[in-house]
C-alpha cells in the first residue's frame, strides 16, 4: 500500500486513502509533506478504555492522529471478538518489533485457504522485515505465490 501511494503521489495524482495502519508513518514507510503526501486526520473522541464506543467528532485537521481507534471501530462493527484480538497481538508486535507469530495449526486447519496459500501467508508473516529479507525468503515466497 505505502509503495503504491508514494509511486502515485509522485506521478502528480490526488489520492485519497483512509487507514488506522498509523505506522505507515512512525515505522517510516511515508512521511507526511514528502514526496506529495499530506495527512490529515478525522478527530474522535478516544475512549478511556478498550470496551469505550469511539465518537467520531466529524473534524478534519491537518496531520498523522496520534493513535487509532481501529480496533475499537471493528469491534464496533460487529467483528469476531477472536479477529479482533488477532489484530491487537500483531500491532503490539509491531510497535514492540518483534516477529508476529503465526497462528497455530489447529486454529488454521478450518481455514478457507488452500495449502499453497497458506504456507505463503505463513512465510509472509513468519519474516521480520521484508526490506531486510534474505533472498532465499524472497525467492520462496515468489515460488509460493507463482502457485497459486
């Protein structure tokens, strides 16, 4: 997503895109007022605890929000609470850099992926840093991919 923004932002296009993914900035995979990308932020209410309903204030403001109220707003939508909690175990991965753990095997035998696919999305998430992967990851991961 963030290469596809920066290749667009500097082929002159207007984007808009939404995300709670608020380390597409801190991590440093964009950065606001460079290369064409300017963030701005609806501003909420955030809640006080995880349980807390967020309130969108319906205001636009210029800059990257300091947090993310996604989960609670997926929670608020209706999502499996299991989903949920998946989301939360691989931010908190991310914001601590450690590997994301892949699920394991008993909760993935009722996946609706094929074998192929799911060894590709284990892979995938089993590397730390795709921009410091090993070749042999890169090429495994082509393989895997080429067959699907």
């Amino acid at each position: 997503m963030t290469a596809a923004m920066r290749r667009l932002a500097q082929s002159k296009c207007n984007i808009v895109c939404t995300t709670h993914f608020l380390e597409c900035f801190s991590l440093g995979f964009l950065e606001d007022g460079k290369d064409g990308i300017k963030a701005v932020r609806m501003r909420i209410h955030v809640p006080e605890t995880d349980e807390d309903d967020a309130i969108p204030l319906f205001k636009l403001e210029d800059g990257v929000a300091s947090s993310s109220a996604g989960l609670v707003c997926a929670r608020m939508a209706g999502l499996k609470r299991n989903v949920v909690d998946r989301a939360s175990e691989i931010i908190t991965a991310l914001k601590q850099g450690t590997q994301v753990k892949p699920l394991a095997e008993s909760v993935n035998a009722n996946s609706p992926f094929q074998p192929n696919v799911r060894s590709a999305i284990r892979l995938f998430l089993a590397v730390d840093s795709w921009t410091n992967a090993s070749d042999e990851d890169i090429n495994l991961l082509q393989e895997l991919v080429g067959r699907m």
